[in-house]
C-alpha cells in the first residue's frame, strides 16, 4: 500500500513539474506536447487571423486541428466523435484555404472555428491537460491528412452543437443549396441533453427595441417552419422576419423556438443549439455512444460524401 501511495504521489509530482515547466517555456509546443507535424518542409500551414489583435498566425494544419477539436468539442466526448470533429474540422479549413483569396485562411472564433493554443488549454484544463491533450491529439492524428469530398471536390463542412432532433437544409440558413447538406435525422440530440430546452426571457422593451418594432400593440402571425420544424419566418407587427434573423438580433440558441408573453416579458423555447446544418456534434457523441465509427458519423450527416487524403 505505501508503495502504492509513494507511486502515485510522484506521478502528481512529474505531471506538476511539466505543468510547471509549460508555463516556464511560454510555447505553444513544448513539454509534454511537441508539434503532431513530423515532416515540416511538406507541412501544410494554415493562416489564422486573431481579429483581437489583427495579427496573422501561421499554424501548421494539424497542429491547428488539434486546437480546434480541443476549443469545439469537448475532451470527455467519445473517441470517433472527436475524430469525426478533427475530419469535420480540416475538411472547413481546406475548404476555406482553397477558396478564400486574403491575406489569411480562416478566422479564430465563429465566424469561422474556434482555436485555442496549448497555452490557452493549459488554462482551461489545468491538471486534466495532459490526459484530454493526448486523446484529442491522437484522435485528430489517427485522421491525418482526411477530408471529405463530393464529386472530388473538398465540401463546406459546416457543423453545430446541437440539433432539434434533425438537421437542417443548406439553403434554408447559408442561400445556397448543397446536396450533401441536407436534412437528416438526429435523435441523438434530445431532451436527454442538457439545455436541449432552453428559456430566454426578454423584456417586451429590449424585444421591441431589438427587432426595431413598436411595443404599443405587438402582434406574432404567420409563422412558416421548415421541414425540421425550424421558423423560416415570422410576421411580427408589419413585418416579416427570417427565423435566423430573429435568432441573431434576440440572441436565441436556434431557430426552433416558440414565443410566448408573460406580462411585461416574452418567454422564448428554444430546441438544440446552432444553426443546425451539417454535423450535429452532440448527434456525433451520440452515435459514438452507440458503437458508430467516425465514418459512420461523417456519412450520416454529411450524405454521399466520401474521404480524400490531401497529400
């Protein structure tokens, strides 16, 4: 037992004194996590703009990867959920890499992906970096190089959080139509999870002022949904909102929502989280949980799609 009790207490100590050295360092890709790049004269970099700073950071893409995976999804998700995140992932930036004629390749945060640096990780995760590092790294590095493509040609794979129980057509949320984003079930995502529901309260005066309408006499009508049962619009005094127009000035988690007043309040359900075309990522842990491989999860949400290696 003290034997016992002597090795744990020194594993506590090395996992410390390399937390401690990683601060020391301020690298991104010391100790105990080198660069998943072996060959870096063929390595593929990603630029990356911090519109915080405005500076461009040149990242080598599966390195960027690994920061993606780790700020989009989270580590305790089953290991082919997290690989259908990494291809997921890297399928969006080489789509935006081939197709974006700037300065840079893709922008940290929403309007693009999120990305974090390990240093970043290192505050988020504290004692649990090194375990959640290694199993992201390896799942994202057990993909290596895999995108998915349609006709031969790199996809758009968007993903979200979580669906309402289907994800939704392309063009109904992005105008254009693509024919390997298109709606599928997802029972995965369900009243099981966490805030699948979710209540907002808003105040009639912050609605009113939000949607820029008069709060004398506010009247909702001709609601159409979509086959998902999203809100494609909404008549709210004189005019017609978009669903996603109304999610982005009232701050909603989804489309699919219902709205209801409550004296000087409006009470707003929400289902799922996101935009809801493409991978639902609470959908994709699902299926994992079930025994689904990450190439499983990739060809039910992103249809007649199939893996392509970039190099």
């Amino acid at each position: 037992m003290r034997n016992k009790i002597l090795l744990g207490v020194v594993f506590v100590l090395i996992i410390v004194l390399g937390i401690v050295i990683y601060h020391e360092k301020k690298t991104n890709y010391y100790f105990p996590m080198p660069s998943a790049v072996k060959d870096e004269e063929n390595a593929i970099s990603i630029r990356l703009l911090d519109e915080s700073t405005g500076k461009i950071l040149n990242v080598n893409l599966e390195d960027y990867i690994i920061g993606v995976v780790s700020a989009e999804m989270p580590a305790s998700f089953e290991v082919e959920a997290l690989k259908a995140q990494a291809v997921a992932a890297r399928t969006f930036a080489m789509y935006k890499k081939n197709t974006r004629n700037l300065d840079y390749d893709l922008i940290i945060g929403v309007k693009d992906q999120a990305y974090k640096t390990n240093e970043q990780l290192l505050k988020t995760w504290n004692v649990l970096f090194f375990n959640n590092y290694l199993k992201i790294r390896d799942a994202v590095l057990s993909t290596k190089d895999e995108v998915l493509t349609y006709n031969d040609e790199i996809i758009n794979a968007f993903y979200f959080s979580m669906s309402n129980g289907k994800t939704e057509n392309s063009e109904l949320v992005f105008s254009e139509a693509l024919p390997y984003l298109q709606s599928v079930e997802s029972s995965w995502d369900n009243e099981s999870l966490n805030n699948y529901l979710y209540e907002k309260v808003i105040s009639k005066e912050d609605f009113c002022n939000s949607l820029g309408i008069s709060c004398e006499s506010v009247t909702i009508s001709d609601e159409v949904r979509s086959s998902s049962n999203r809100v494609l619009s909404l008549k709210i005094n004189d005019i017609v909102f978009k669903g996603t127009d109304i999610r982005t000035k009232l701050g909603l988690r989804s489309t699919d929502f219902v709205i209801r007043e409550d004296g000087s309040n409006y009470l707003i359900t929400t289902k799922g989280y996101g935009h809801g075309v493409g991978m639902s990522q609470y959908g994709a842990n699902g299926m994992a949980k079930e025994g689904h491989s990450y190439l499983e999860i990739l060809s039910h949400y992103y249809q007649n799609t199939k893996i392509s290696h970039i190099s």
